[in-house]
C-alpha cells in the first residue's frame, strides 16, 4: 500500500500532492442530514460504499444510524465484512462459481444479502450456501428504467422468486431491488420526481405480483443521492442507497435542489500544488489518474482560472478574467466531477477539519471490483 | 492489497473478472522489436513505466537492452527503486521539500535524475541533495509543443542550466527533456514527422546555446509510441522514451501505422463476464472503474456486438449486426482505449501465454502519484 500524503496534526500546507481531502465539519453534516431525513420517512437509510470504499466511513455511517452498508462488488463486501460491518447487501447481480462461493464464506460471519436476475445465478448461489450449511437472502434486481441490469416483468419476477423459494432454508427472498441509476442525474426536481414515480409503481406492481404467488416481499430497496428523498415519499420503498451525499461532486451539485431535500455540502477535493507557470497558463502535479473525469473535469478553486485540460497526471489551467497571481510550488484545491471513481483512484483519505489533519482513512476497499 | 483473480497455472476460464490480461506473446514481440529499431539507430531505449507502473515489466524491459525506466512521478521512482532499478529518470518538474527530500533519498541507492522548469526547484533540490550529500542529475524541461510544463526559448534554459551549475558537484545537467505528447496521437505519419521535425530543431538550438554558454548537454531525451521513430531520425535524440508500445492499446492502434515503424500487437485486454442478457443487450461485470474511458470506451471483441456504455462497474454492450448468441456467464474480452489509467485501476496483471496463466505481476507503482 502507498503511504500517506500526510500525518496526523499536519498543517494544511504540510500534505503532500495530489492528496484526497474530506472536511470533515462538512461531510459530518451531510451524513447527519440525510439521516435525520430518512428517519423522519420512517425508512432506512443503508449508504453505498460504492461511493467511497471506505470502512470507516461506513462505520461513521452506522454510528449515526444507518441500517448497514451497501456496495457494488462481492470484492467490497469482503473488505467491509472483514472490518467488523456486521449487514452489507450487494447491490449487483453476480455471476461465477467463484464469487458465489466467496459471497457464500461471508454468510456466517454477517448479515449478507446479494442481487439476483437470472436462474443461473439463483442456482451457482445456492450450490455454493448449501456447501458451507450457510444463509443468504437474495434481492429481486428489477429493471425500473436503468436498462442495464434486472428483470422488467411481474411474471419473470415471480420466477426468480420461486426458484429462490426452492432452496429455502439455505436461501430467502428478501425482496426487490429497484435503482433508477439514470434518474439520479436528471437536472431538474420535476423529471427526476417523474422518473421516481414510475419506478416506485413499476417495483408495487411486481411486490404485489409476488405477494399474490405466496412470497414474502419485505424490503423494497434502491435510490441514489439525487432521488431518494422521492423513493421515501413514494411510501413503496423501505430502504434507500445513497452514497454520494455524505461526500458530493459537481455532477451532483449540478443538480437543481429540490427545497424539501438534505442540504449537502461539498466535502471531497483533491489538493494539488502549482509546478509551472507559464505566460496564460500554470500546470497542476495532479490529472486523471488522481480526480476521474467520467462525469466532466474538476473545478479549480482559484479565482480567474478555468480547467484548460487534463492529462495523465498534469492539469492545465488558463486565466478566464481577472486572475488571481500563482506562484510555483503554492497549494490549490480542485472538486471532482464524480466521487466514486475519483476516491478508487486513492489509498489515503485525509480527513481534516479546519486547516489541520484529524485522520487517515485507508481506502479499505479500493480496486475491489472483481 | 487485494488478492489476485487467478493462479498460476490456471486455465483461462478459471480466471476471476474483470482481470487486466497481458498476453505473454505478443508483448515480448512488442519489446523485442522496439528494441531491435533503437539498437539500430544507434540510441537508447529508456521504456516510460507510467504505462505499466509495473517493476516486473520494467526489469523484463531492461533484460531485453533498455537503458533503464522513466517516470512521471517521484513515488514510482520510489517504487522502481526499491525493485532493484538502477537507473530511474523522472521525466517530469518536482516541486516541493518534501518530494525533493524523497528524490535526494534515491540519489545513494541509483542513477536518478528528474527534469526541472523553474529556479525555486533547483533550490529546493539543491538544498536537499547537500543535506545528504548525495547527488542528482537534472534535466531541463523544455516546451517543444506540448504547451505544458518546460521553458520554450534558449535564454531560460541557460538560466537554469547556470542555477544548476552552481549546485556543482551535488547537482549535474544532464541534458533536456524534450517531449511532445500532443504529437503521439496526431493519426497520419506526415503530421507526426512534421511535429517531430519542429520539436527537434527546437532540441537542438536550446543544446547549442547551452554548450556555447559553457554547460555539457550529453543528452536529448523524449519521445512517445507515437513517434519515438521520428525522434530517432532526427539525429538529435539520444534516448527514447515509449511506454505504451509494451502492451498498446485502441488510441495507438487507431494511428497510421509508419511502414518503417516497428509492429506492434494488442497485448493488454481486460477479462469480464456477461452477467445480464436482455432482449437487444447484455451487460458485462466491469465499467470504468476498471478500464479506463478517458481516451474512448473500450472494444468488446466479440462479433456483432458494440459497447453502448459504461457505468462503474458495468458495461452494456448491444448488438451491431450479425450477434454471436451471448449466455449469462460467458467470458468477454475487451481492449481498452488507454493503456496508462487502465493499468493503474488494477493490482495484478495476470499474465497468459495461450490459454494459461504463467504468471502473476504485481502492479507494485499503482496510485503512486504523489
């Protein structure tokens, strides 16, 4: 593992560049905020761990209410079982003999349940749980709109649920997971109300079907950061998955605030260090390979400058107005378009508060994509 | 670290996904023949290690005749120099006390040398070279039409290299970092050459105003993939630098290939499993989180089919004529657009020769970007 680019105690000017920053009076804020919200709906709120990769943050999230963590990958779920997280779901369908026996090991040790949305997934699970005498609950992915993953069919649902039903005890159907991944960045609170309206009738609709074949259907799961406070109001979910909120990007920030939602504050920036200045432009020591550009290039926190472009490990930035003067070697913060693959690109969060390092934060989970 | 997808010996179906492939063959033929063409030029070839950050493949790149490795970023430096690499060329301006104390920490245990645009770094490198009384070459960075880092005109270059000649003997010139990365994917041969032809007369006034300034310049270095040949024609090069060429990638291969040039093969591709099919699309379990997009989406080497997108940890694929038929669980390959990031996402290249895993290398230098 890489080192850290800071101790603990370290001023501000101190950290080494490029490094990860979370403030953390702002992300406990945020983190706060969607918790009360979510109480206040009388569901549960279960973070992404997708966004951050982080088993302390996921802890810090449980410590102020949240049900248990969620992520992507059977590789996050194994690093958050192993630091102590006792309820993780992935919220992926996952396919192989291999992840369905490393998701099967997890069984007795936490409370774990996984996305299923095809018979051969249901069977390679089941195989692997009766091995080891163990448990899962599995979740119905549902296609409400995101065209990816899931089934979209009443009938195709209730036949995933009864092959589930077919391995009980080893096996249970926990319920439906229904993500409207395109939704979240729908700019204005109208489409994205819509688009969560449909979604929540569409996973009714399948609940019902469901409940009508004589399967228990408990848990309605799913939402993002841009939508989840829609889902709560739909009274159809019983949980909800945001993961961006607690840390926020550009992408999300770019999205029009629906007045009754969680404040939320940016939290994450890359601090990088100017090592060029030329006649209109100055270069940063950072690029892609430390702030992803998925969702558009980062902000520069600098009056009068601009993002010209980014390479590998370079920023470009040129002067848009009045400027301010740039010296070699002085610090400059940047916000990421996009959290989650800007985070999987460190080892290190530096947590800090004020102009201090407070912790370090391993990036626990970091390239567990497989 | 996270585990490794596969085991040496195992089969390629027994290969967990998304896992960065490198096949054995074709990349010793990249090697090989890059090798070949410097030899006979009369030059070196220095390989660029930002585009494996790999130590296994930069000690197999110095087997073949490389004169050693390059890097963008003092902790590569760290990483190659801890693998036993005795010659690490840091092609890119450090800025900083704390970086400089880590490169003056290198000057003991190999030949590094690290390239510098600006006086305030001469000083802070200077200072901590004396504090261990040890010693670092310098290259000067010079702006051969990248519009990045580097100086453009002879009076700034014999600034430098006059700061530099005071720190004698704990500082050396070397020579001039003279690089041109918007040169290497320009597509046609004739554009390159000319960009190179510029580039290279610009090399060879900055080195004739050095020497008539006094200063030895035994060394113009630079060059990528895409033009490494040109550089060499020029007469002007004394190294190269190609990173790419090892294990190529789309952008590359989208280039006019020069018929003078030597061939190079796909040897990098990344493994994933289909684990969705719907009516007109299939979903692969890898997204950008494990190849990187910033150079185009990836390509599924697959008949008929054609990436739709990418999410973090998902592609969709859809058909594009004639389909081969897709089953949940079937293993895909892709090809990714760029090389660098793409490595950079994983721990492990897992290395194939056939149909069979011969080795597994540790991509020892990922993250290191401060």
């Amino acid at each position: 593992m890489i080192a850290a680019p800071a101790r603990v105690g370290d001023a501000f000017e101190a950290i080494d560049t490029p490094a990860l920053l979370v403030d953390l009076d702002a992300f406990e804020r945020n983190v706060a905020a969607a918790q009360a919200h979510v109480n206040a709906c009388g569901a549960r709120l279960r973070p992404h761990g997708k966004a951050h990769r982080c088993s302390t943050i996921a802890m810090l999230q449980i410590a102020a209410g949240a049900t248990g963590v969620c992520c992507q990958k059977v590789g996050e779920a194994e690093v958050f079982v192993a630091a102590g997280i006792a309820d993780v779901l992935v919220t992926n369908v996952v396919v192989g003999e291999s992840k369905a026996r490393r998701l099967a090991a997890l069984g007795p040790r936490a409370r774990v349940a996984v996305c299923v949305d095809s018979l051969l997934q249901i069977e390679q699970i089941a195989s692997a749980v009766r091995a080891l005498d163990t448990h899962l609950d599995l979740l119905i992915e549902i296609d409400v709109g995101n065209r990816r993953c899931g089934v979209d069919s009443p009938g195709e649902a209730v036949d995933l649920a009864r092959a589930i039903a077919a391995h009980a005890p080893w096996l249970s159907l926990r319920g439906l997971q229904a993500y409207h991944g395109k939704a979240q960045h729908l700019r204005s609170t109208g489409e994205r109300a819509v688009a969560i309206g449909k979604a929540a009738a569409q996973a009714a609709l399948i609940a019902s079907a469901l409940r009508a074949d004589g399967h228990e259907c408990a848990e309605v799961t799913g939402a993002g950061t841009g939508t989840y406070p829609y889902e709560l109001a739909s009274g159809v979910y019983t949980e909800v998955q945001p993961g961006s909120y607690a840390l926020m990007d550009l992408d999300y920030g770019a999205n029009q605030r629906d007045p009754d939602a969680p404040p939320t504050t940016y939290a994450l920036s890359l601090l990088a260090t100017v090592i060029t200045v030329r006649c209109g432009h100055a270069v940063l020591d950072c690029g892609h390979k430390s702030v992803a550009i998925d969702s558009g290039a980062p902000r520069v926190e600098l009056g009068g400058w601009r993002v010209r472009g980014l390479s590998d490990e370079h920023t470009v930035i040129e002067k848009s107005g009045e400027a301010e003067a740039l010296a070699v070697g002085q610090k400059v913060r940047m916000l990421p378009g996009h959290c989650d693959p800007t985070v999987n690109l460190h080892d290190w969060i530096v947590a800090t508060r004020g102009e201090r390092v407070e912790a370090l934060w391993p990036v626990d989970a970091r390239g567990a994509s497989f």
